[in-house]
C-alpha cells in the first residue's frame, strides 16, 4: 500500500470514527458540527458569543439585535435553545444565567433600534464598537 493511499485510508477511517463520536450534547446541522455543550460551560461571567449556523463569528460594521429569547440555569437547555433557533443566535452567560436569543445583524441603527423596541428588547450591539445602545 502507497504512502499516499495510506494517508488517505487513515483520514476515511478517523472520519468514520469521529462521526460517531456525536453525542447528545453535540448540535448537528446537516453535516456541519455546530458549537457544543462544552462550549457554552467555557463561558465566563458576562462573556458571550454570536454564532451564525452554529458557528461563533463576529463582523466589523452592521448591529446585532434580537427579536426573542430563552434564559435557563441548565446549559443543556441552552445548547437545546441554540438548536431550536437553528445555531442563528447569541449565548451570554451572566449572574449564572445563559441568556440565548434569537438575532441577527442589520446595517443600521435605526433599523435595529426598530427592532428591538417592537420585541422588547434592553439595547442592541454596535459590531464596529462592542457597545450597546439601549433601547
């Protein structure tokens, strides 16, 4: 058997292997692994992230603003919000309270303070800053 064929056989093989790793608390889109149980106990006091498919991304301009939520104690009811809003969410953690709301980033702020105030919202993210604007 070649080198090159070899490699190849062991990356199949570990695929295989690692898919059926998947456990109860991992989110899965397709077949996409979205962020896990372990990644919302890594949340420290008022740390959060965004994702978008499940994946934690951040952008440079635009604003975050959510239109509904969950908070729980238990992070397996958190992981279980950010399944059920499709892994197109925000996660923070604060007080020992995960917040998971459902948002979405949007160019203006006009258009997210719009938002926001119709769906209750406290205040809304500026990307380009990281500060809030309260609604």
């Amino acid at each position: 058997m070649g080198v090159k064929y070899a490699h190849y056989f062991f990356e199949k093989i570990l695929d295989i292997l690692l898919g059926l790793c998947y456990n109860k608390d991992t989110v899965k889109r397709g077949d996409k692994k979205m962020i896990n149980i372990r990644s919302i106990l890594k949340l420290k006091e008022n740390e959060g992230l965004t994702l978008k498919k499940g994946k934690a991304t951040t952008y440079k301009t635009g604003w975050q603003v959510a239109t509904e939520g969950v908070e729980t104690t238990n992070p397996r009811e958190a992981i279980n919000a950010v399944k059920a809003y499709n892994g197109n969410c925000g996660v923070w953690f604060s007080n020992g309270i995960y917040y998971v709301d459902k948002s979405h980033r949007v160019n203006t702020k006009r258009e997210a303070l719009t938002i926001g105030r119709k769906c209750n919202q406290i205040s809304i993210l500026n990307w380009r800053t990281m500060g809030l604007a309260y609604c």
